[in-house]
C-alpha cells in the first residue's frame, strides 16, 4: 500500500470509471476532482507494481476523515484488497489524529455495504443523497479505537 502519484492517476480515472459507471457516468472525472480535493489522499494497493484498487481519503471539518471513493478491479475483488485498502484508510486516520472514518454509498451497492459492515463500519443515515438515476444512498460512520 502506497500515496498514489500524479502517474497513476490514468489508472485510477479509468478503474473508477469502469466500477462506478451505474452511479455516475462521469466516474472518471468525479474521481479526478475527488483526488485533488484539498486535504485529499489517495492510497493505492499493488502487488509486484501492479495496481489492484484505491481508497481516496479527505479530511472533513468535523474533525472526521471521509473515504470518498474505494475501488478494486474486477479481477482481485473478493481477495482482500478492499479490506487492505480499508485498513489503510484507518491508519490513515490515526496517523492525523482522526478518531471516526465516515462515507456515503449507494444502498444497492451489496458488495460494498458488505465490506464496510465487515470493517466495522454502522450506516446512520439512510437516504442521504440520490445518484443520478435516482439510487439512495446511505452514510456510514466507524469510530477509531
């Protein structure tokens, strides 16, 4: 796991663009501007130099640290990645002094809610936000020991 560098944002554009499609057409440019949020950073998981997925990470005024977009490719999804990515968005926090990570998700999105709920993550609000053909979505909250 390493910060992302302005070299792999071509691989992290079209990963998002390909694992968000259903939620926003504009997947690769959302992403883009996500990556360069203020405060925003972007963990990148490999293996031997080959990128397998992202996590962008952004602290928030409320003193929480946002995960504003994970994805994994389709080819190493189910093996670990997603929650490495998760684990390192968590020491992320700690290393800032971050004690809850926070993040919104389309209720539809099962595999995802899966893997937040298994990272321990609770939802606290429901129907936060629509995506652009109209899916709810859903906030999720985990506090930091």
């Amino acid at each position: 796991m390493r910060l992302a560098k302005a070299s792999d944002a071509a691989f992290v554009q079209r990963l998002s663009a390909v694992a968000f499609a259903e939620y926003d057409p504009g997947a690769a440019g959302t992403t883009a501007h996500l990556m360069h949020a203020p405060g925003a950073r972007t963990l990148l998981a490999e293996r031997s130099g080959v990128p397998l997925g992202f996590a962008i990470v952004q602290r928030q005024r409320d003193d929480s640290l946002a995960l504003t977009a994970i994805a994994v490719t389709r080819r190493e999804q189910g093996l670990g990645v997603g929650r490495r990515l998760m684990q390192a968005a968590e020491r992320e926090a700690k290393s800032q002094g971050i004690g809850r990570l926070t993040l919104t998700t389309a209720q539809a999105n099962l595999a995802a809610l899966d893997l937040f709920l298994r990272s321990g993550f609770v939802i606290t609000k429901r129907n936060v936000v629509r995506y652009w053909r109209g899916q709810p979505a859903c906030h999720l909250e985990k506090r930091l020991a």
